[in-house]
C-alpha cells in the first residue's frame, strides 16, 4: 500500500491534501507545546540563577544588594512564565487539533501561575529572611 492510499484510508471523507493540512496543523500545535515547556525550562533557569547567586554571594555587603540581584533574576522568570503562557494560549487558540491530544489551555495558565506564585513566594522570603 502506497503512503497517498493509506492517508485516504485514515480519512475517508477528506482528500490527500486536507489530510496534510491537517497533519501539518497538528505539527504546528505540537510544535506550540515544545517552545511553552522550553520557555518554562528558561524561566525555571532564571529562578536557579537568581538563587545561586543569592547562595554565593550571601556575605556580600550591604546585604540587599545580592538579595536585589536575585530579585531581578526572579521577576525575570515572573515575565517569563506569563508572556510564555499568553502566547502559547493564543497559538493554541488559533489551531485545530485532528489526530493529536492538545494540551488544554487551562493547563497552560495552571503551570504558569503556579511557577509565577511560587517564584514571587521565593522573593518574599529571600528579603524577609536574614
């Protein structure tokens, strides 16, 4: 069986190129979902940064000077995680998935206000903590 009679199979009721159309959206969905996880890894990075040089400059003097530079790292991450998830929601917003199970959007706000929380948690206690 040749590729062009085995897509007709799968979708009888649609021709070769609507099912490559299709296919090709699904790729592009997926394709959304990998650059929102890669945007949380950077933001997740950032949140890392932020702590470690809090960590290794502790003894600094004045003190809020390695707590104001790890802040920064933090609320990069804050911009990261949100501008993340708004784009990624109006990617996915705009495609249809056909063959493939989309991430739904309320899992992508999930994810990203909840790292947002946590990572603003974490900024709270590195000032309010000695």
């Amino acid at each position: 069986m040749d590729q062009s009679s085995a897509m007709s199979e799968r979708c009888p009721d649609k021709g070769e190129a609507d099912d490559r159309t299709d296919l090709a959206e699904d790729r592009t969905l997926l394709a959304h979902e990998r650059s929102f996880a890669g945007w949380m890894r950077t933001g997740v990075a950032a949140v890392g940064v932020g702590l470690g040089f809090k960590a290794l400059f502790r003894t600094l003097e004045p003190s809020w000077v390695p707590k104001g530079i790890a802040s920064i790292f933090l609320l990069i991450a804050v911009f990261i995680f949100i501008s993340a998830e708004r784009r990624a929601r109006r990617a996915i917003d705009r495609l249809e998935a056909h063959r493939v199970a989309a991430l739904a959007p309320v899992r992508l706000r999930l994810m990203a206000w909840v790292l947002t929380l946590a990572t603003l948690a974490l900024g709270a206690t590195i000032w309010t903590m000695v």
